[in-house]
C-alpha cells in the first residue's frame, strides 16, 4: 500500500514549487488548495477561479463578474477610497480586466504532470519493496 502521508507531503512541495515559479506563492490558490486521499485516488481541489488565474483573460474579453471581484475585495481587506464602495471598485476593475485582459500564469498542466510522475514514481518503489520482500 502507498504511504499517504508521504506522498501528500510531496505533493505539497511541489504544489508551492509550481506556484512559486508561476509568481503565485503565499497566494490564496496556495492557501484554499487541498490535496486529500479518498480511497485509492488523489483529489487535489484548486480554488474555482484558479483556471481563470492559469489561462488568463483576452483584453476584449467579457467583463468578470463584478460580485465575484466584490467578494475578493471584501478577502483581500482592501481599503477603499473614500466615499467608494466595494461594489464601485469591483465594478473598476472589472472594466478594466475587459479592456486590458489578464496575464495568464500558467501552472495546473504543469501541476498535474509532476503530480502524476510522483505517482508512479512511489507506485513503483512500493511495488519493488513488495516484490523484494515477498523473495527475501
């Protein structure tokens, strides 16, 4: 049987590495990830909007939704200019995202490429311990 916990613990490592080299470390994707087991498979659970992070925004694309930008305004404890509500700046930044687009930062194929590799990796050594010590 695979260790979890070792193979969890790994996969943790390279999730920060990944987001690291994505300019996204200490980032709320890192924080609301979770990586468990449920019975023999790996759920690895990203943010909703991590895909919009990952593939970026076309400038001329449609506006984000201003609630879901009002509600990371609230998460981030953004200070607002006086007289302007949360709604108000959602709104700004919405409009501008459409205008001007988003970088993409792309780190989920990568994420799930060394996620798999680890995998059979640590497959095959446990394969290999139980094959030598069945023979011993």
């Amino acid at each position: 049987m695979v260790n979890v916990t070792v193979i969890t613990t790994q996969v943790e490592a390279i999730l920060r590495e990944v987001l690291k080299r994505a300019g996204l470390s200490q980032t709320d994707i890192e924080k609301n990830t979770t990586i468990k087991f449920v019975g023999e498979s790996l759920i690895l659970s990203l943010p909703s909007y991590a895909r919009f992070v990952d593939a970026g925004r076309k400038a001329g694309s449609k506006r984000p939704p201003i609630t879901a930008i009002e509600g990371w305004i609230r998460e981030q404890g953004i200070s607002l200019p006086s007289g302007r509500s949360a709604k108000d700046l959602a709104f700004a930044i919405s409009n501008g995202i459409a205008r001007k687009g988003i970088k993409a930062r792309p780190f989920i194929a990568i994420l799930k490429s060394n996620t798999i590799k680890l995998l059979k990796e640590e497959i095959t050594k446990q394969l290999v311990n139980t094959i030598t010590n069945k023979n011993s």
